[in-house]
C-alpha cells in the first residue's frame, strides 16, 4: 500500500506542475487547427529539393500530431505532390515535438531544454530531407503538385466530431478549442497519462545511484537511450515526463535529449509508413538521420549545460515553480475533467487514424 500511495503522490505531483502548460498547450494547438489550412500547406511542398524540406520541417515543429496521425497526414500530403524528401522531414520534425509538448517540456524540464528540442528536431529533419532529396536522381526541381487535397489534421480523432468547413469558417476558434480539447486531447490524454504513471513508477521504485552506477558514461547512457526509444510507442507529450524523472535520477541531459526525439518519432507504424511510401533507402535515410542526430545534439546539449553551470537535475521542474499552487491545482481540476470527457468521447465513438479527402 505504501508503494501505491508513493507512485500515486510522485505522478500527482508531476501532473500538477504540468497541467496550466497543458491546458495552454492545447489551446494553441486548437487555433492552428482552426487558423492553418493543410490543403495551402501542400501545394508548397513539391517544388524544389531544399525549399520545401525547410518548409515541411517548419509546419511539422508546432503541429499537434502524434506518431500515428502524422502517418496519414504525410500520406496526405505526399499524395497532393509533396516530394519524398519534404515528406520525411514532415514525419520526422512533427512527432519530435509540438506545440502541446514545448511548454511541458518547459515545465517539467527547464528552458534550455524547451529551446533545444524543437531546434534539434528543425535539424533533423532538415538533414533527412535534403539527404534524400539530393540522392533521389528522379525528383524535379519544379515537380508539380496532383490536384488531390486534404483538409483538416490528421488524429485519432472520432468521425463525428470533425468539422464541415462551413462550420469552421463560421465559428473557427470554438470549432478549434472543440478539436483540441476533445479529439486531440482524446487521443494523447492517455498516453500523457502513461507517462506521468511511468514517471511515477521511476520516481518511487529506481535508486538515486542507479544510472550513475551504470550510465555514467554520457555516449553509453545516449546509446542505452537510443535503443530504448526507437521500437517504444511514445509520443512528444508522454514522453516529457519520463524523460524528467529519468534526469531526477541522474540520466544526461544530452541522453535525455536522444530519448525525447528517438522515442516519437520511430515507432512500427512510422516505420512501415516510410517503407511503403518512400522506400527502403528513405527508410534507411530516416532512421540514419534521427540516430546520428540525437547522438550529435546529445553531446552539444551536455556541452551547454556544462558550458553554462546548468544542473540538469536541479533545474528540472523549477519553472513550475513560477506557478502559485493555487493555480496549478485549478488548472489540474480543469485538465483532469478534460481527460476524462475525451477519453470516454473516443472510446464512445469509433475513431479512424485517416484522413479526410476531399
């Protein structure tokens, strides 16, 4: 009982400090839905071997999409023309982070490592793109884009929820705040939970002297890292808080870093998707990439934190600390009546993982 009680007070105590961060989180989350039309998005996306691998690095940072809804939204976007290098740098920089999991990492991490992630993840997929763009002999600098379209984002979201564009044109914010709050918060509501229960579960049962015993080794601890997230099933947002509560026990920021962008963005789903679509190489290319990066920036991230005197271990969690308890907890009441209403909306309503074409 004891044991129960522990892990119950450590995730209660790092879903407190998350919650305002979440609830802003989503609420940006729900005005790009609203606001940014994926159907102008597309078009952009073909033309040019550099060009458009910047630009779908640059949409993916901020879009709220997790390893499984960025695979038919990439499906989606290849299919209205995009080339093969700007769609694997769209799958990579989107699950890595988003604008649902930057202001988290900034509450259960610190600011160093909030800038960091969506920068390394720009990077990463930056260096996939144009890898595959420059080895790929058949693509056309001016390749043109099919007439096919795709509205809306892709999620796990319930049919019945998704807007007609009608409506979205008529009341854009409630359609958005409605996405956000109830689909998407429905579809990564229970893996945030996971999470925090993992967080949890490190937090109470491993022993502070553990990783130093046997990852004190930064590149060993990075490797460990790397193999532990690539076949793992996480998104951004769950796994933020596992990753701080591995740096409470001593994990390197910079092994931290490679868990935080190897863990979304590599699962079987994403795997197989980049196998079908793009081939065997782009598949080589995408793993390669996110690897040699997340090992590169591990060791710059180490760098900085030494460089500036920054404890990892005790940064971790102080911006939350800016937050009046007061706060927090309303804001913890509001997200917890939140996750229960989406969750029991999706598992009411059956959900599909596609798009939705026009």
């Amino acid at each position: 009982m004891n044991a129960v009680i522990g892990i119950l007070e450590s995730s209660w105590h790092m879903f407190l400090e998350s919650s305002i961060y979440m609830l802003f989180g989503f609420f940006c989350a729900g005005l790009i839905y609203a606001y940014v039309k994926t159907e102008m998005i597309g078009k952009y996306l073909g033309k040019g071997k550099i060009r458009s691998v910047f630009l779908s690095a640059l949409i993916g940072v901020p879009m709220p999409l997790c390893s499984c809804g960025v695979v038919p939204a990439a499906a989606g976007l290849k299919k209205q023309g995009a080339n093969n290098g700007a769609t694997l740098s769209f799958l990579i920089s989107t699950p890595e982070t988003g604008v649902d999991s930057i202001p988290l990492t900034y509450a259960l991490m610190d600011p160093l490592m909030a800038v960091i992630r969506p920068v390394v993840a720009f990077i990463s997929a930056v260096t996939a793109g144009l890898f595959e763009n420059f080895t790929d002999k058949k693509i056309s600098s001016e390749q043109p884009a099919s007439q096919t379209q795709v509205t809306g984002f892709c999620s796990i979201t319930p049919k019945s929820s998704r807007q007609k564009s009608n409506y979205i044109t008529s009341s854009k914010i409630f359609a958005g705040l409605k996405y956000a709050f109830i689909d998407l918060l429905g579809d990564i509501g229970k893996w945030f939970l996971a999470g925090i229960f993992i967080a949890g579960l490190i937090s109470y049962y491993m022993p502070d002297n553990l990783i130093e015993s046997y990852l004190g080794n930064n590149f060993l601890a990075m490797i460990v890292m790397l193999i532990t997230g690539i076949p793992m099933y996480v998104c951004a947002t769950s796994s933020t808080p596992i990753a701080a509560a591995l740096i409470l026990k001593g994990l390197n920021p910079g092994a931290a870093l490679v868990f935080l962008l190897a863990g979304p963005a590599t699962n079987i789903a994403s795997l197989s998707m980049v196998y079908k679509l793009l081939g065997k190489k782009a598949l080589m290319i995408y793993l390669f990439s996110i690897s040699a990066c997340a090992i590169l920036f591990g060791f710059v991230t180490d760098f900085l934190y030494n460089w500036l005197s920054i404890s990892a271990k005790a940064s971790t969690g102080t911006a939350s600390e800016l937050i009046p308890m007061q706060v927090e907890l309303v804001a913890a009441i509001i997200l917890s009546i939140l996750l229960v209403n989406a969750i029991i909306r999706e598992y009411r309503t059956p959900a599909a993982c596609t798009c939705t074409n026009t």
